[in-house]
C-alpha cells in the first residue's frame, strides 16, 4: 500500500527550533541486522499502530501509547516495513520536533529527532512510498546525494522542504546519503 507522505497538510507555519553547530557524522552506518521473517515485521507493525493509536484522542497520541508503540515501529522500519517507515517517521518528526518545546522525545533532542524523522521519510520514499505532486522537486534532490542543492534550496517553507528549511547543508546531506547507503538493505 502506497501512501502519499507530505508535512504541507500539518498546518505549520514556522519553526524556531536552531540546529546544533556540530551535528554532522560523516561515518555511514552499516545496514540494519535482519532477524525476523516478513510475517513477524508485518505483526510487529501491527501491534506498533495499535500501541501508538490506543487512547488516541483525535488526532493527539498518548504519550505512554507513543512510548509502546514507537519502538515497535522502528523495529518494523529497520526490517524493511515502507508502512512503518512512514509511521514512525511521522510520528517522531510530530511529537519529536515539530510539535516540541525543546524537550528529550524517545531519549532524543529535537533535533535529532529531526534527522531520524527526515531518514525514514527517505528510507520509506526510496521503497516506494509515494511523493505528492508539490514535493516532487524536493525530493528529487534529497533522494539523490550526487545532487547539489539549488539555490534556496535550504529556504523553502513549504511542503517536506519545511522540514529542512534552516538546517546546515552538511546535516541534510548526511542524512540523504545515509538513506541512500540504505535504501537497498532489504529485498524488494
């Protein structure tokens, strides 16, 4: 199932979160381990969806049901699930640093959830996840490492370039080539 992935229907108008200067790892980190079948990572993103969306009130998560839920997503995500990768995406880059006061969310700072929000937006989109009409620009850059960023590039308040808009060229960079080393972890 392919679902359409853009931050433009959030309704955000700015961020005044200020990356770190030093937030740049240049090593690439290996593959993911792979340990479950297909059926046990599909179980276990069922079970992550249902633990984030258990007292769920519209659309506002639980803390506690986040803290359930999301490590059973990222799990799911590093084995390859494109569904959870999305999930889990939105959700930390939500709670994490979209909707954050500058407080720790998953053990991270804003910002860090920042960089591993914008990872499993690429990893999803590079498994075949669906970008929407408006975000294809964007993404045709930050899929692709070997694409230097136009100018403004790092401006742009709209749609998924919101996300980035800010941000030091070299921790975008990082986490699109990071995404790219694994976008071909998993089998098709």
């Amino acid at each position: 199932m392919n679902r359409t992935w853009t931050l433009a229907g959030l309704g955000v108008m700015a961020c005044h979160h200020q990356p770190p200067k030093s937030m740049v790892s240049k090593r690439l980190t290996p593959c993911p381990e792979q340990s479950l079948t297909a059926e046990e990572v599909a179980a276990l993103r069922r079970r992550g969806v249902a633990a984030v969306d258990a007292n769920r009130m519209g659309e506002h998560h639980a803390i506690a049901s986040l803290d359930a839920g999301l490590p059973l997503l990222k799990q799911a995500a590093l084995h390859g699930d494109v569904v959870a990768m999305g999930e889990y995406a939105s959700l930390v880059t939500w709670y994490g640093f979209i909707d954050n006061d500058g407080a720790r969310f998953m053990g991270r700072t804003p910002w860090k959830n920042a960089q591993e929000g914008l990872m499993f937006i690429l990893l999803a989109t590079h498994r075949g996840r669906d970008v929407s009409e408006d975000d294809q620009e964007a993404f045709r850059v930050l899929l692709n490492p070997a694409t230097p960023f136009p100018s403004g590039f790092l401006d742009d308040p709209s749609g998924t370039a919101w996300l980035i808009q800010g941000w030091p060229p070299e921790t975008v960079d990082q986490v699109r080539r990071q995404a790219h080393h694994w976008k071909d972890c998993w089998p098709q």
